[in-house]
C-alpha cells in the first residue's frame, strides 16, 4: 500500500510542477489589480495588466482545472510505461465522470435531488481533486491491464491501446453510478460534521482548520469550506467579513475561521520548505529547492499551498497529518490572541493586505509574533520528523548520493537489458518494471532466481534487493534507455 501511495505522490509531481508560476502570477496580479479581487472598475495600464495576470493564473489554478491537471498528471504517471494513451484515459474518466455527476445530469435522473438542497451542494462541487485522482487512478489502471487487448479481426482496429479510453469509459460510467448515491453521503456527512464544530469556539475553529488541510489530498475540504465560509446553512464567514459586517452583527466571533490560516500558510510552509531543504541530500538539494522553495514562496504571497502539499502528502503521509495538526493549533491560537483577518481568494499576504481595512479585521500587528512562531514551529517539527522517521520528502529519495555520476561500461542498451532480464530469471520472473532517475525498480515473483553476478556482468554499478519481492538495479542517468529496451524483451 505504501509503496502505491508513493508512485501516487510521485505521478502528482507532474501536475503540480505547474502550479507555482499560476501561484506567482495569481500574487502579483492581485497586488497589481486590487479590483480583480475587491470588484470595482478596472482602469489604467497597471491594473489591466495585474488583471491579465490574474487571469492568466486562473486558467491553470482554479479548483476544477487543478482536478484535471490530476486526472491526466496521475493517468500518465501511474501507468506502467508512463504512455501519452494512460493520459488520454485520465482525460475521458474525468469528462465521463463529471458529465455523468453534473447537477443537471444528476435532477434530471432523480428529480427529488433539485428539491434537497444539500444534494445539489454536493453535486455543484463535484469538480474536485478526488474526483480528479480517481479519473487518473481508472486511466492508468484500465491502460495497464488492456493495453495489449487482442480483438477479433472483425474489431482489430481498435486491439491494443486504442481500446483503453473506451473501456475507460464503461468502467467510468460504473464509477459515476456508484458515486451517484455515495457522494451525497460523505459529503452531507462533513457538512454534519461542520454543523456540529460551530457550538465549540476556538477549539471548534482549530478542529475544523485540522480537518480543513487532512482532506485537501482528496478534495473533500470543500465540503467543510461550504459550511464555514459561504453561508451555505446561514453562517458565510467569508461572506460576511467581506460586505464590510462585524462580529456584533452576526452570531459567532467574524474570521475566526479564517484567521488562522495567515500564520501557517504566509510563515509555517516557509519554515517547513526550509527543513525539508536542510534535510535534502546534498546531490539532491536543488531540486529539493526547485519544488519546495516556490511552492513557500506561492504560500506566502497568496495562499496557493496545493504545490507544497502535493510535493509530500503521499510520499509521508504521517508527515502530512502533523502538518494539518499544526494548522489546528495555530488557528486554535489565533482565535484566542483576537488576530482578525480574512480572505477572498486564500490566506497569504496579499489578502491579508487588502483585508487590514475591514472592519472585522482586528491586531493584523500580531501576523508578526504569530510568523515567527509558526515558521520556528514548523522548521522544527518538519525537520525533527524527516530526520527521526527518515522520510522520503524531496531530495530524500532511497537513490544513492553517486549514482548520478554512474556511468554503464556496456552502452548497447538492449544487452544490458538482456543480460539484467536474464540474471533477474526471466521476464516470467518479473512482475513489475519501474525506474527512478538512476535505477530500475523491479518486483520478481521468486528470489532465489536471481543472480547479481549475472546482472552485474552488465556493467551496472550494482543491485539492491530491499526485499524478496523487489529489485533494484543502479545504472546510472542512462536508465531510462536501459528500462526502454527492458520493457520492450518484457513483451
């Protein structure tokens, strides 16, 4: 399972390499265009431009086109071969699914769902990250199973890879009919849930700013998100502090549950990007630098946090749990110290900028303290976790600190895959071929058919076995032709 969860986490990489750009954009824009997020007219060469900032941002950022970048990032890279066709897959499942989950769609195949207003919630929000993971999850399961379909001459055309999207689309049309009648429940089960943190003040703010960040990997926050700051059952914190309202004139203490996001996201990713770059391999720091330090950066400047959480969540899950944990402590903290901010678009300076006028807002000095102990908090506890559990978190991976620098005595890629297949017993023995940026990652069915002298005979650098069931064979930056050709005698 752990290891399924970290081919996911990896697979998640590729979307959310395109994040922190419509981040930065989205930061500079607002700062550029305070009317793109505050309303009012748009005039002047500055704001326009800051307005197509924004825009360009939200083309990649906004919450249903995330979910798509998932459902094709994880299709193509959860499939064996990483093929363009397990994208393809992806992109269909979504389309089916969403389609197929549609408001419109879902009343008109069961009208009653018009009349409850807490179905047609959950089916406006359907265009979710999980429901963009589980597309791309369908995508790559069906490529990798009929991937190499025979047909009769009669439907030969579509043997093989062309097969995929349409099996794709009946195994969607069966996944959509299941969620028809389970999505309403989990998410009218966290709407309870929300319904039921509201009595509870600032221990209520805390738990629902814990569960707020524990369900981002699968796209559920939003159900809570609903409850909280729109005024979905009569609350809309958000709604309220915005049109310029103060605590008096509504029933509960305004922005308390949003206020406590500024500290973690503006300062606490920062400090926690900065462990996991400490604890990076030294060969491996700057791509750990590449991914986590604009990622803080997209934190800090408007609250976009989906490219630091991705970058780990999956790869150490535990990891993620302490780090939603964190979120509710300091939103815990927040209420009761009486910092008051809130925000249009999400928690980092930007907003809180614009906020500082409202009449809600109330000790936006304090962000300073609360920064700084939020950043010190989170370094620490990121940085003991990774070093105490070892965690995989980028720059960590199990690859040695040489292997970049390994270079095959033999550069006729077929014979060295021959050879390795060979000495691994056999493309009968092998069950499963995968390969990071130095290594094939192989799972074999019996170990005692294995022989590293064999396989080393290649002229590989060596050959890990981390378990009886799985091989690792380092070759170097030259892998990936090796596991091409690998793949090709796997056939």
């Amino acid at each position: 399972m752990m290891k399924y969860l970290q081919k996911l986490g990896k697979s998640l990489m590729l979307p959310v390499a395109v994040l922190p750009i419509a981040g930065i954009l989205s930061g500079l824009g607002y700062l550029l265009c305070p009317a793109s997020m505050q309303g009012g007219e748009i005039t002047g060469a500055i704001p326009l431009i800051g307005y197509f900032m924004v825009q360009a941002a939200l083309a990649i950022i906004d919450g249903p086109v995330i979910a798509l970048l998932f459902a094709v990032g994880v299709g193509i890279g959860m499939s064996d071969d990483h093929d363009g066709t397990a994208a393809l897959a992806g992109l269909v499942s979504w389309l089916m699914i969403t389609k197929l989950l549609s408001t419109g769609v879902v009343t008109t195949l069961i009208p009653s769902v018009a009349e409850d207003a807490s179905k047609t919630i959950a089916f406006n929000s359907i265009q979710n990250a999980f429901i963009g993971i589980l597309a791309g999850i369908i995508g790559s399961t069906c490529y990798n199973k009929f991937k190499n379909t025979k047909l009769p001459d009669f439907l030969a055309f579509f043997s093989g890879k062309r097969c995929v999207a349409i099996v794709t689309a009946v195994v969607s049309i069966v996944a959509a009919a299941i969620l028809l009648f389970v999505w309403p429940i989990i998410f009218g089960g966290l709407v309870a849930l929300g319904n039921g943190i509201l009595s509870m003040g600032a221990i209520g703010a805390g738990i629902y700013a814990f569960l707020n960040r524990l369900l981002i990997p699968v796209g559920l926050h939003h159900a809570l998100n609903n409850v909280f700051w729109f005024p979905t059952i009569g609350i809309g914190d958000l709604t309220h502090f915005w049109a310029g309202e103060t605590s008096a004139q509504v029933g509960w203490d305004l922005g308390m549950y949003m206020s406590g996001f500024f500290p973690c996201m503006m300062f606490g990713i920062p400090g926690a990007a900065l462990a996991m770059i400490h604890t990076a391999k030294t060969n491996k720091r700057k791509v750990a630098v590449g991914i986590v330090a604009s990622a803080a950066l997209c934190a800090f400047i408007c609250g976009v946090t989906e490219p630091f959480e991705f970058a780990f969540m999956f790869l150490a899950p535990l990891l993620y749990v302490a780090y939603a944990l964190l979120y509710g402590i300091f939103t815990f903290i927040t209420v009761l110290v009486g910092f008051r901010a809130g925000f249009s678009f999400s928690a980092g300076a930007t907003d809180l900028l614009f906020s500082a006028s409202l009449p809600a807002a109330a000790n936006t000095w304090m962000i300073i303290p609360l920064g700084i102990a939020a950043f010190a908090v989170f370094y620490l506890v990121f940085r003991f976790a990774i070093t105490k559990f070892d965690l995989k978190t980028p720059g960590r991976e199990d690859d040695d600190e040489d292997e970049t620098k390994v270079v095959l005595s033999n550069d006729d890629f077929t014979e060295v895959a021959r050879v390795i297949l060979e000495g691994l017993g056999g493309a009968g023995n092998v069950t499963s071929v995968d390969n990071c940026i130095t290594r094939l990652r192989l799972e074999i069915k019996d170990y005692t058919q294995v022989n590293e002298k064999l396989i080393k005979s290649a002229g590989v650098a060596g050959v890990m076995r981390p378990s009886k069931t799985s091989v690792q064979v380092i070759v170097g930056t030259q892998v990936q032709h090796v596991a091409d050709e690998f793949k090709k005698l796997m056939k």
